[in-house]
C-alpha cells in the first residue's frame, strides 16, 4: 500500500491568511475561439491533445470560518478527434476524486469541424466508488461529438493538502503543447523535477502580480505511445515530480522533507511498540520453536512463513487495532504498517538485525534517490545486513530472497536504527535494492521420446521444473487448490507443447513447505502419447522438434522503439530434448537445430540464445539454452534484444527428417 497517508502534513502553521483568489478563478478558456489548424503530420494521427494544462497551488482557505490548507488542481484539456476511435476514447471525462474535498467546477464543449461551439450538459456524470480499482471518479459523458472536431473541457478540484505530488502524461496520442503551473504563497517554494522527455521545470526566484510563487514547466510537441513489450510500463511516460521544498520565512537554505526526515519519521512510527507489546512479541518468537535452529537465514524464513500463514494484511484494513502489535495478534489482520512493526518486533527477539528499507514500483515509476519526493515511499521491505538479503512484510506470496520483481533492482531508502545516548533514531542512506540472480530463475524442460511411425505416435516423458521466480506464477499458490485444480495444472504444463496430449502418471512435487518457496524448484513430470510432433511425407517423416519446447513469444515490431526493455527478473530456461531415431531410419537436417544469437556487448555476454546437438548412434541430445542476466537493456541493444527473442521462435520451425537407410 502506498506510503503517503503517512506523511505529516508539515509546516501548514507557516502559511499564513490571505485575501487572494485561488489561481484557478483567473484562468479560463476563450469564449469564442476558432479550431487550431493541424500540421501535415498530425493529420495523420488518430487524435491531437493540442492543450494539456494543469494549475496546481497551495492555498490558505478559510471555510465555514475554519481555516485550512489545501491544494486546488486545474486541468484544462483540448483534443483533436480525427477518427472513430478518438470519439470513442474521449466521450467521457474521468475525475479522479481520491482526497477531493469538492469539485469546484466542471464545464465542457464541443467545437464543430465547421466551428460552431456546442456547450455540453454537465449533469451528465456517474459516481463511481472505486473505478477499475484505483480509487473513486467521476465520468461525465461527452455528447454529440463527431470527427474533425474538437473536445475541450476544463475543471478544478478542492484537495486535502499534500506536500508531495506526481503528474503523468500518459497517451498513446502526441502533445502538441503541455503546460504546468505549480503556485504557492511568496514564502514556500516548491521544486520539481521533469523525466522521460519533459525539460527542466523552472523554479525561479521571482513572484507574479499577486505575490505568489510560480514553478512551471512547458513542453511542446511531445509524442505519445502505446506500452511496448518489454517495458517499464507506466514508469516509461513523461511525468513530473513536484514537492514543498523550502519555507523562506523560516529559512531559505534548510531543504525540507529530505530523505532523512523521512527516515526519522518512519523510524519513530515503526520503532513505537510498547514494552507489553515487545514483550508479546518475544511470546510469539518463543512459540515458533525457532531457537533450536543454528542458520540465521532459517530463522528469519521461519518467521516469515508462519507471520504470513497466521496473519493477513488487507487494504481495508483501518485504525489502530490493525497497526499495532497487540490489535494485531488479536485480530490476526494487519495494514502494511502494522505487519511491518510485528515484523521488527519478532526480529527483535530473534536478535536478528534488521533495516527498513521504503521504495517505489519500478513499473510505475523507478526511484530516484536524487529527488527527494516522498511518493517514492510506496513500498516496505526489509532488510538483513548479515546476510544481504530482503523480505516484503506486505507479500503474502513473496519470500526472503525474493521479494516482488517491481520492487528489486533499483534504489530504495535504507533506514537504520541508531542509538545515541539511550536515545534510538533513524538514519537514512539511498541503496541499491539488489536482486536474484539470473541462475536462479530457472525454467528447465527436460524430454524423452521414441517413436511409433505405423501409428505416427510420439511416446514422451516429460519433465518440468520451475525455480527461484520463474515459479512465482504457480508454486505459492499451489498448496491451496483442491487436488482436482492440481491435477488439471499439473496436465496443463505438460501438455502445453502438444494439444492432444493426456498425461499419465503425473507427479507433482516442490509445493507442500512454505519455508522453502523458492529455494526447492517446482516440479512436475508425467508420460503422454501425441501425434502433433510427427507428420509422415510419401517418403519420410517429419518430427517437428522445435515444437517440443512449446510456443514462444515474437517479437517484430514495425514501429521505432521508443523505450528501454525492462525485464521482471533476470531468468533463464534450459531445454534438453532426447530421441530415438527409429529402427530402419536415418535422421537428417539435424544442422537447422543450430542457432547460436548473443548480444553484441564486448564485455560479456548479457543475453543469449543457444541450441545445438549432440549425436551418438541412433540417439540424439537436442540441447536448447537462453537467458537473460539482467533486467534493464537500453534502447541501443534492442535489435540484439529482438534477436534473441526471435530465436527460439525460429527454433519452433525447425525440422529434422526420418529418411529410410
């Protein structure tokens, strides 16, 4: 769960009353304006957000004579609409509404490709509590909108007060113009950082017509995209970071809400059990029967096993009887806060030194240590100095050493307890989060076959092993499905590579102990009979070996790339194929199983793909060996990134033949 409704809202004593207008009741659209003329390009595209404009600004409001600080947002936005699909994307404006106090104002129109302006009904709206899981909105549907025409819409919401803030720009149409404005009373100054194509947001010194504080950005031209295979996701889109940097009254050189701040005010939450707590605490660890076990790294997998079997934490989780070691052990629900403060408890008594460590999704947006914003804190983890390793409180399905891939491999906010004078606090570092190793994401097929030609049948034992977070899909779930979902998962993996496939006597194994997912591969092996793998000719017969290894992915994107490759997780697969060529026959065509495609990187291979054989009499080893060692490749290695994708789709074609002696 994300970290910000834990971040005091600080220094709100400093803003002082004022008898100004909020920034949003001086901007307005024009009247009467006429439809902006496209360029030759932009004609060309599905749609044209000529305007995005956003008024962001920290103001001291007084209400019902209570006063208070709060941040009003503007948005005002024009699109092109240039084909059906345009119309179809944007007839309906979505208000995202969580922390608003009100919506202010809301107003769209439709200008006609002829140039009359149609104002729309603004009581066409929906209220919907939770819209595809993010949260509540309000989407007012846009009629009577038509190709060659313009949308354009513009609304304010009255927000709680938040000292950190992100703004995305995500679509897969271009900007023609985009604009931020981010204002604040003449004594605060925020700073802002711009990523992945916006410029520098400007943060000067000087004030508008009313005193106020201006930070701004401007961009123009700025493209669009779809989410591309192997990418960051939303982390790939423009964004800007702002965030209350500086109060001038006070100071104008102390920084505000640094990581250290943040790491003070975390420490003081999580480190506040009680004495009766910890001592709850050390009853739970006695309980465990942990002592008796001499490796650290058993102990603290034993602790993590049994807190996640026996305590479960919910988003809907709210109040202190949930955050708080003895709520907590009665209730046997937690918050991700409350989890992570039993957590250090139990490690406490363990003896088992510990850091927190607090950090972003890397598909959302990768941290960045050197801009001290706070919605970076999205995530716990912690971790154990001794042994190196991680574990996420929060990730029922995630285990010490390997925590959730959006989490590893990259920086995180590391917090480590310190005592000065009897006194303890928190001192905070920025650190890698390291990851796993690419060896130990394993996908591993190991096949044997003889055939039956007069029947055309392929006899075939199969085995199947997953590990490390190649087996994050199904391992953790495993041991909690009815025996009938096992087995229908387990003929499922086996008869992936042949359609016609009814294993026999399957066997499962690598599922039934918590305390060591991940670290005992996931196995299933079994005996199946299919006639997908061989095809008889007038005179030979066709064994389709590539397809053994099952379907894989392709990857021939037409467009330019526009993005890095972002991998999960380092991984790796290794397939060894074994048949017999039947009594009779010889095999040719065996060379077409050699492919050997590497990035071109002069240090050291990163990535590979590699099949060869080995032939000894009438048996032949078909050897099939990829990976990939880590998991971000620059924009640079995408065509040998592509390649290596590619080859194990071009090994599914390969063919060898049964020719008669």
């Amino acid at each position: 769960m994300k970290r910000t409704a834990l971040i005091a809202l600080l220094l709100v004593s400093a803003l002082s009353a004022s008898a100004q207008r909020p920034a949003y009741k001086k901007y307005d659209w024009e009247d009467s304006r006429k439809l902006d003329t496209l360029t030759v390009a932009e004609k060309k595209e599905g749609g044209v957000i000529m305007l995005d404009k956003r008024i962001i600004e920290t103001f001291f409001d007084v209400v019902k004579g209570q006063s208070e600080v709060v941040n009003y947002h503007t948005k005002h936005v024009i699109i092109r609409l240039n084909t059906d699909y345009a119309i179809e994307y944007y007839n309906r404006v979505y208000i995202p509404m969580t922390n608003v106090l009100e919506l202010v104002e809301f107003k769209a129109r439709f200008i006609s490709k002829d140039g009359k302006i149609h104002d729309m009904d603004n009581k066409n709206v929906k209220d919907v509590e939770n819209y595809e899981n993010a949260g509540p909105y309000k989407i007012y549907a846009l009629e009577g909108i038509e190709i060659g025409g313009e949308v354009e819409y513009i609304y304010t919401v009255r927000k709680v007060f938040r000292a950190f803030g992100t703004e995305n720009y995500r679509s897969s149409y271009n900007y023609r113009k985009i604009e931020l404005d981010i204002y604040s009373p003449k004594h605060i100054k925020y700073d802002a950082k711009g990523y992945n194509g916006l410029p520098e947001v400007k943060t000067p010194d000087d004030f508008d017509d009313d005193e106020k504080r201006l930070v701004s950005m401007s961009a123009q031209n700025v493209e669009g995209f779809e989410d591309e295979m192997y990418s960051a996701s939303n982390a790939s889109y423009p964004r800007v970071e702002y965030k209350f940097a500086y109060n001038t009254s006070v100071s104008r050189s102390t920084r505000l809400n640094t990581w250290q701040d943040a790491a003070e005010t975390f420490h003081a939450i999580i480190y506040s059990n009680t004495s009766n707590e910890k001592r709850m605490a050390e009853m739970l660890y006695k309980k465990m029967n942990i002592d008796v076990m001499t490796r650290r790294e058993e102990r603290i997998r034993k602790i993590e096993s049994y807190v996640k079997g026996h305590f479960s934490v919910r988003t809907d989780a709210e109040g202190p009887k949930f955050e708080t070691v003895s709520g907590i052990m009665t209730s046997k629900i937690a918050t991700d806060l409350g989890i992570i403060r039993l957590y250090i408890a139990l490690f406490d008594a363990a003896e088992i030194e510990t850091q927190i460590v607090l950090t972003s999704d890397r598909f959302e947006k990768q941290f960045d240590g050197d801009f001290d914003s706070w919605t970076y804190l999205q995530y716990f983890l912690i971790y154990f100095p001794e042994t190196g390793n991680f574990l996420a409180p929060s990730d029922a399905f995630s285990r010490y050493g390997f925590i959730p891939q959006e989490l590893a491999h990259q920086d995180g906010l590391f917090i480590k307890n310190v005592s000065l004078g009897g006194v303890s606090s928190g001192s905070g570092t920025i650190k890698p989060i390291g990851g796993t190793k690419w060896e130990q994401n394993m996908t591993s097929q190991y096949t044997e076959i003889t055939f039956d030609l007069e029947s055309g049948l392929a006899n075939v034992h199969a085995i199947h092993t997953y590990s490390g977070h190649s087996a994050s899909y199904i391992q953790p779930f495993f041991n909690y499905m009815s025996v009938e979902d096992r087995r229908e998962a387990g003929e499922g993996i086996i008869s992936g590579a042949a359609y016609d496939a009814r294993p026999k006597n399957l066997h499962i194994s690598g599922y039934m102990s918590d305390d060591t997912l991940y670290t005992q591969p996931f196995k299933v092996e079994a005996d199946f009979k299919t006639n997908f793998y061989l095809e008889k000719t007038c005179d030979k017969y066709i064994f389709k070996v590539g397809e053994v290894i099952g379907s894989q992915v392709e990857m021939y994107q037409k467009e330019t790339r526009r993005t890095d490759m972002v991998l999960g997780y380092p991984h790796g697969f290794y397939r060894s194929i074994s048949f017999e060529v039947p009594e009779g026959y010889r095999v040719t065509n065996l060379d077409a199983i050699n492919i050997n495609i590497t990035d071109s990187d002069s240090t050291g291979h990163t990535m590979m793909f590699h099949s060869y054989y080995k032939q000894d009499g009438n048996k032949v080893n078909v050897v099939v060996e990829e990976s990939y060692r880590q998991t971000h490749y620059p924009i640079s290695f995408y065509n040998d990134f592509r390649n290596v994708i590619n080859a194990s789709a071009d090994f599914n074609k390969v063919v060898v033949y049964f020719e008669k002696k």
